[in-house]
C-alpha cells in the first residue's frame, strides 16, 4: 500500500513524502491479509525519510520512500 504524508501547518506548500509500505491494500481484490496502518509506522515512515534528506518545508517533487523490502503478497 502508498500513502502520502503532508504538512499540516505553516503557509508556505512543501514536499509530499510518498511512503509504499510493506503492506497489502485493505481492499485487495486477492484476499491478502492486510494490516492497518498505524499512527507509530507514519512517524516510524517520517523519521526515515527525514535521516536520508526528506524535508517537507522545502518545495519540490515528492520524495519517494519505499518501506516494502521483504514484502511478498500472497493468496
């Protein structure tokens, strides 16, 4: 599953942070067992992307963060 992350506040847009998860979509269609999407794996996600250069103040192309390493979908 993707999921963007933005900031909520300040006046000025910034950059989206796109994070693929190792997560199956809740309305997979191929009845893979998913997993919701907690407060704690958006920070976890953030921090991340924060430590290889993310900064959502600064305009630009979203930064892509790809969380999915080791995820395998199946039936």
């Amino acid at each position: 599953m993707t999921y963007a992350v933005e900031a909520a506040s300040g006046s000025q847009p910034g950059t989206t942070l796109i994070v693929t998860s190792g997560q199956a979509h809740p309305s997979n269609w191929v009845g893979v067992e998913t997993e919701p999407i907690r407060p704690a794996h958006v920070a976890a996600s953030i921090r991340e992307a924060r430590d290889q250069g993310w900064d959502p103040t600064r305009g630009g192309s979203p930064f892509r963060l790809d969380r999915s390493a080791g995820f395998i979908a199946q039936p």
